[in-house]
C-alpha cells in the first residue's frame, strides 16, 4: 500500500478528503492528518509515508516550506498540492518544487475522484522510473548499472502496482513498467538478495509473484523489460504455480521469439480445438494440453488461438450467451495453470451438454469426426454418402443424427466450412477470386461470389480489403 500524510490547516477539508476519497481501492493507506506543517514534520519523524497530500496555503508555514523540507530530508517522498487556486503561478512553484500533481480544491466534484487518484498513483510509478541524471527520453535506452533486479508479476486482474508499496525496496528503489501488471526493479549490486526475497514473502502482496534477474548488466534497460516481457509471456506463462511465489531467470539467457513460427502455430491450434472431438475423447484432450505446452508458445498467441478456435464453437455449440461468457473469461486468464483449470471446466459444461443429446456418444464423436472429414476435404466433391462412408454410417442413419447432433443440415454445414476456407485463403493469399472458389469447393465463381456476400455482408474483394486494413492498423 502506499502510505500517505494530509496536510490541510482545515480540520473538515482534511476528513471531507478521507471520507470521499475511494483510498484504499488503488492502493492508498491514509495514515495520517496533519493541521500545521510543523505536525506534518512531526509525523515524518515518527513514521514512513510514500505520499504528501498538501495545502499550499497555510498560516505559519506554507505548504511550498514544507515541500522544501521534504525533497531535502524525504527525496523519495513523492508530493501532491491542494490549492483553491487556479493561479498558474501557484501550480508552477509547486511542480518546479517537485509535486507530481495538483488538485483544486474547489472542482474536485466536478473531477470523478476515481480518475484523480488513478492519475496520482501512474505519476508515482513513471516518477520512480526516473533516472534524474538521464533525460526521460533516454532512460529505456540507458544501460543497466545492476547485474540483478527482480521482476514483480501479478496474477490476478485485481493486483494493483500500489500494493508493492508495501516492499520497502520498492519505495526506495526504480519501477520500469515491462507490460500491464508486471514491474521491474533493479536492485544495488551490494543488497542482500536473502533479505531483499524475505522483505517481498513478508509484505502483504499475496496477488504478487517475483522473479530474480540476473545477467542484466551491460544491457540496455529496454532491452532488459522486452526480454523479461517474452520470458512473462512464454517460459513463466507455464511454470507458474500458484503454490510457488519466486522464481529466478538470467536475462541474457531468454530465448527470443520465432515470429515466422507463430501464424503456424496458431493455425494448428485452432484447428485441433476448433471441433468438440476433444470434449469426449479424453486421450486427445490429453494429447492437445501436451502439445500446447510443448510448442510454448506466447500467452498472447494461446489467446488468439483460442478465440479463433471458439468462434467456431458456434457450428456445433448453439449457447451465444454462453460462448460470451467464456470469451470475457478467457481475456482475465493470466497463466497457463489457469487456462487449463478453465478448459476442464469448459469441457465439461460441454461434455453435459453434448451428452443431452438422443444419441450415443460414440455416434456422436462419429458426427464431429464426419465434420472434421468435411472440413479437410472442402475443396473436393463432397458428398453426404462418401461423408457417411468414412465414418462407417449408413446414409439415412448419418442424416438423421447429423442435423440432431450440430444442429445444422448436412448442406448447411458443407457451405459454411467452404466460406471459412474461402475466408483464410483471402485473408493468407493473394490468389485470384476464382481461383479462391474453386479451392474452396465453389465450381462457379458467380456462385460463390453471391453466396460470400450472403453470409459475410461484403463480396470476397471487399472481405480480403477490410482484413487487411485492419491487420496493418493493429
């Protein structure tokens, strides 16, 4: 948490603050209040605060005095300004003292308070990654003076990078911002790494993981946060444990990511986990987990897979509500513990619903191997009859159970895998439109252009333009 003193010579100003404020949500312990810059010293001697919430405008000693007294005695004592003024003058003594911001009292209705204390808390942290010998501008690209520093993650959506506070190396030391909850910080080549990992275990940050870093110095500090950014989002995304809260790497030793290998990758995830045989085969799902882990690919790849995967979910899974639901799931899953908690219980809410149906489940997994057959297969003449056959079902029996089963007719089904091949190869060549169609299934170029613009809304031309506008933007 961060510690913080008010300052304010009027006693209902001070309270109205602590009352109306939403403190302890981001990460803010109000200690202390204090009516006179001379109590506010007082309390400074007596106990650590991270942050001084001040008048500028008191009897006896201003709240510039103060703020003096501060950066002299308390240089990491971060410094906040109550003012009932707009004067420009009054604001820029104050910044050019070292406050990180200012609230005018008298608009504070007007501001949310939420957005004032998030604005406060990101000034604090992009204050504690300065280096005041170096130019903002320069700090990513110093190199680092610290052989080690430890990488702090959260892992859960709720962490909040005010909890760190509570580590007393965090309120005096550097924060870098490597991505989104996770937070470098270098540590003096002389600190005792026992003592530094025993201060992290006894601070109330439960939500928080840390890493020790080694091998950093000599390397670009921006360098340092996008090789520990891959490390998060590949070799930590599948060792973490919730049962396990430090963990070691040496920088230099990340494996750097294979760009050219991830559509790949993606692809073939999708595709496995696209259709429900991995619902009611239990080895296969087995099979799948393994090789997820095996290739290692990124956190952020793994949830593009998935999303493309569930997208087609809707053929043979007719819940929207439902599917909603799991795609606001899958943006909170942080690890790759997580996401296996989460498909076992996805698979088995499917499992229950697949097994509502009036079939087998052998039948069933016939069915769902009959559209995987369809799928691979979408370029060629397909037919119901060969589709029953390689499934060893008779034609009336297969039909039968197949609109059951997917809720789709046989046709219905064979179009849509077409216009999803059709969608790919737009989207991964820049062959033809005819040539398109014909890989696609579609004889007649006219056919398929009409039929595209049906399921689609836009015509093939107009579908392969709109996706790459939209790939090159992101």
């Amino acid at each position: 948490m961060i510690r913080a003193i008010i300052v304010d010579d009027e006693k209902l100003v001070r309270k109205g603050l602590i009352s109306m404020m939403p403190w302890q949500a981001f990460g803010i312990d109000i200690i202390a209040d204090a009516p006179s810059v001379a109590k506010a010293l007082e309390l400074l001697q007596q106990q650590e605060a991270d942050l001084l919430i001040t008048d500028l405008t008191m009897p006896s000693m201003s709240g510039f005095e103060l703020m003096r007294e501060v950066r002299q005695h308390y240089p990491h004592m971060r410094v906040v300004v109550l003012t009932c003024h707009q004067d420009f003058d009054y604001i820029q003594e104050a910044l050019r003292l070292g406050a990180i911001d200012y609230i005018v009292k008298t608009q504070l209705e007007k501001e949310k308070t939420e957005d004032v204390l998030g604005r406060i808390v990101n000034r604090m942290c992009e204050e504690n990654t300065r280096d005041p010998k170096l130019p903002a501008t320069a700090v990513m690209q110093a190199e680092a003076k610290s052989e080690r520093g430890f990488l702090l993650c959260g892992t859960g959506k709720s962490t909040k990078v005010a909890d760190l506070y509570a580590i007393p190396w965090v309120r005096t030391g550097s924060l870098y911002e490597v991505e989104q909850g996770t937070w470098l910080v270098p540590r003096p080549s002389d600190a005792v790494v026992a003592s530094d990992i025993q201060a992290f275990l006894d601070a109330d940050v439960p939500e928080w993981i840390l890493v020790e870093v080694e091998g950093m110095r000599g390397l670009p500090i921006g360098e340092v946060c996008r090789l520990l950014k891959e490390y998060k989002q590949g070799e930590l995304f599948y060792e973490w444990q919730r049962d396990t809260r430090v963990y070691n790497v040496s920088a230099s030793a990340i494996e750097k990511e294979h760009a050219d290998q991830e559509d790949t990758q993606i692809s073939r995830i999708k595709e496995r986990w696209s259709m429900p045989n991995w619902v009611l085969d239990d080895k296969l799902y087995g099979e799948l987990l393994a090789d997820i882990e095996l290739q290692r690919l990124p956190s952020i790849h793994v949830k593009r897979s998935f999303y493309a995967a569930m997208a087609l979910w809707e053929v043979w899974f007719k819940d929207r509500k439902q599917l909603n639901q799991w795609n606001d799931q899958v943006e909170d899953l942080l690890y790759w513990e997580d996401w296996s908690e989460w498909l076992d219980s996805t698979r088995k809410h499917l499992r229950t619903v697949l097994g509502a149906v009036p079939h087998s489940e052998e039948v069933v997994r016939s069915i769902y191997k009959a559209v995987e057959y369809m799928k691979t297969h979408v370029g060629k003449e397909v037919n119901q009859r060969e589709v029953a056959k390689a499934v060893n079902m008779s034609r009336s029996y297969f039909s039968q159970c197949f609109k059951d089963i997917t809720g789709l007719a046989f046709g219905e089904m064979l179009r849509d895998a077409r216009i999803e091949s059709a969608k790919t190869q737009l989207l991964q060549t820049q062959q033809p439109i005819y040539w398109i169609a014909e890989q696609s299934g579609f004889q007649d170029e006219k056919y398929f252009r009409r039929i595209f613009k049906e399921q689609t809304g836009m015509t093939p031309t107009e579908y392969r333009a709109t996706s790459m506008r939209g790939s090159s933007v992101r």
